[in-house]
C-alpha cells in the first residue's frame, strides 16, 4: 500500500522546501537526455519534454506570479501561447499536436525561463500567509508532479519508438516489481464511505465524500503478470471476438494489436523496451502499458472482471498498490455535489468526465508523495503509454 500524500498542511517554509524538492526532480528527470531528446512529438498524446519543463513553469508564472507578485514581469510575451495547455480562460494556445514543433525558443532559454520564476517565487514563499495562495502554491506542485509522471512516459514514448531503442538510464527499467501477495481479498456487503475527507491536499474529483452500498465481492491480493497475459496470447485471446468489447474488437483489428506495448517478437522470443534498453520480457513481472480493452478482455478469458473504483478505495487498505496504474471498470464521473471552480483553475478536472475510465493507485513512475487511495486518475479507454495493469475482481 502507498503512502498518503505528503505536501498537506504545509506551512510557508515548509511549502518552500517542497517547492524547491519537486522544481528540482523535474530537471533531475531530464539529466540522461541529449538535447535532441526535448522535441520530438511522435504522436498527439505525447508532449515533448521540453514542453512539460516550461508548462509547468507557465502554470506559477499564470496563476500565481501574475496576480499575486507586485510588479511581476512575465519572462516573454509569446510563452503563455506557446505553453498553456488546455486553460481557454487564460487565452489563447497552440494545437496539442503542435508542441512538437517548438525548436525555438531553445532548451537552455527554457531552463533560463524555470530558473526565473523560481526566483520570483521564492519571494512569494519567505512571507506567504494568503490560504488561497498557499493552496494554489500546492495545486501547482502537484501539477508538477502529474507532469513529472508523464514525462517520463513520454521519454519512454518518444525512445521506445526509435528504431534502435536507446537507453534512457542504466538501472531505469522501471520494469521490476513482482507480486508479493497472492490469493482474494473477500469483501463483504454493506454501506462504504468513499472520496477525500479532511484537511490534506486533494484534488477537485475527489472531493464529494460520499457513501455506496457495494455487493459481495472479491478482489485480487496480486496484479496480473506477464506470464499470464502470455498465456492469453497463447490461447488466442487477440484473435477471439467474443472476448472483447465491440470498441475494443474494432481497435485491435483497425490498428492490428497482438501484444502490449512496447511489446516485440524477436525469433519467437518477447522482449520489451524498457527505459533501460531492449530486455527480455520477465514472466514474473507484473503486466504494463495494457489499454482497458486489453484488461476488460483478459478479464472476460479469466471469467472475472476489473473492480469498479468504489470497490477498489473499499479495499485499499487490504491492499498492495503503487507498482502500476490500475483500470477499473467505472467511467470518469462527478461524485455527488461536485461543482467546478470559477474560472481556469475549475477547467482542471470537470471539463475531461466524459468518455474516460477512472485508473486507481499508483505507479512505478509516480512523484514520491503523489499517492493516495482517493486520487482518481483517467483515461481514454485505448491508451496505454502509462504504467496502466490489472488487477481482478469477482
């Protein structure tokens, strides 16, 4: 089980420390590339991670030096066109698909345009008492932190679809963990509490505390393997409709699916990229990068299903979670009494609950301190760039 959240409660000084701890892990992240390896935008979901640096920069300078900074002097004009990313109440921005366009400006006026608003936000953080301001200070360090986590998937993205699969880091793989547990958690019926409640950070979709009434159910101690996604392959689980839903089916036909990504048949030995190069797939190592059609059809040829996200955070605490993102089977929806935040700090959340699936825990490529059993991700039901697994109910 992971940790609870870490960056709660804090006070100016203490906001201070953490402000310069996660800055940091941001370029600490970006220390194995090579100054190609900041630009390239392979496919629309990914951002390039000189992107990533300068958005997450964007998002202190926008919502926090500008208003809250006498005097403040934005570092360029052109930044918050070319690095805002979907906040149409702050202006206007370039196409997603265009982000890997930006050659210019160049790395080192990026890492000049970070170390800028560090600067001026050191000076927001010697004195700050605002409660607003202090939990717009928070909400940007755990944006940060959401960006940290993609960029490393969009590192491994942007490497893994270079023909000679270069290594990102030596020790990086990010491919280790194996399961501990094994066996079910037996639940029994009854009334559960679900969403955040107390006076730690969270963000907006976890707010709306609320009770389910949750059947029977039993949920898997282990995540799925690759040893036993093999055997699904094997037992043409690729090949067979039945097992998969109508969408799903379509998916892997229209783009000719038949293994994981990353995933790579070589003289009928699987390997997989990993960010540490080409290795042999582990067959005890938990199963990664499986879109919810994948899961939701091996969950169909195991004769199970995937938990819904209410019985997932019911379980929890029985729970060994963090090695991967976990699919469940409920779609991204506003608990009761959600409402959104006036202006762009309310386009966050609210705006995306519409055609995603909620992903509960954790992964390996998670910021420490990120965690906790109420954090809602989401995502689009085919993509699978993340550390996304299974783990199985009944």
């Amino acid at each position: 089980m992971q940790p609870e959240n870490n960056i709660a409660e804090l006070t100016a000084l203490d906001l201070r420390e953490e402000y310069i701890l996660v800055r940091n892990l941001s370029e600490k992240i970006c220390e194995p590339l090579e100054k190609e390896d900041y630009v390239p935008q392979p496919v629309p979901f990914v951002s390039p991670p000189k992107w990533h640096l300068a958005h997450s920069t964007w998002f202190f300078e926008t919502f926090i030096l500008s208003n809250y900074l006498p005097g403040y002097q934005i570092f360029h004009s052109d930044f918050s066109y070319l690095f805002n990313s979907y906040y149409n109440n702050v202006g206007n921005r370039i196409l997603r698909t265009n982000r890997g366009n930006i050659t210019r400006p160049t790395i080192e006026t990026v890492y000049a345009y970070r170390q800028y608003v560090d600067q001026h936000m050191a000076i927001i953080l010697e004195s700050v008492d605002d409660s607003r301001l202090l939990d717009l200070v928070q909400l940007g360090l755990h944006h940060e932190q959401q960006h940290q986590e993609l960029m490393i998937t969009d590192i491994k993205y942007i490497l893994g679809h270079n023909p000679i699969f270069p290594v990102y880091k030596i020790g990086g793989t990010l491919f280790d963990p194996e399961n501990t547990e094994e066996g079910f958690v037996d639940m029994g019926e009854g009334i559960y509490e679900i969403g955040h409640k107390g006076n730690g950070f969270c963000f907006d979709n976890e707010l709306g505390n609320h009770k389910v009434y949750l059947h029977p159910f039993s949920i898997s101690k282990s995540l799925v393997t690759n040893e036993e996604y093999l055997n699904f392959m094997a037992a043409g689980g690729y090949q067979d409709f039945n097992l998969w839903l109508d969408e799903g089916w379509a998916w892997v036909n229209d783009n000719q699916v038949s293994s994981p990504l990353y995933w790579h048949n070589i003289d009928g030995t699987w390997f997989q990229y990993s960010l540490e190069g080409l290795q042999k797939v582990n067959p005890k190592a938990v199963l990664s990068h499986i879109s919810y059609f994948e899961a939701a059809a091996f969950a169909q040829w195991k004769g199970m299903r995937l938990p819904t996200e209410f019985e997932w955070e019911a379980a929890a605490e029985r729970l060994n979670w963090g090695a991967r993102w976990e699919w469940t089977n409920s779609a991204y929806l506003p608990y009761p009494g959600f409402t959104r935040a006036a202006g762009a700090v309310g386009e966050y959340n609210g705006k995306f609950m519409i055609n995603q699936m909620v992903l509960r825990g954790a992964s390996v490529a998670t910021s420490p301190g990120h965690s906790r059993k109420t954090y809602r991700n989401f995502f689009h039901t085919n993509e699978r760039w993340q550390f996304t697994g299974i783990r199985l109910a009944r």
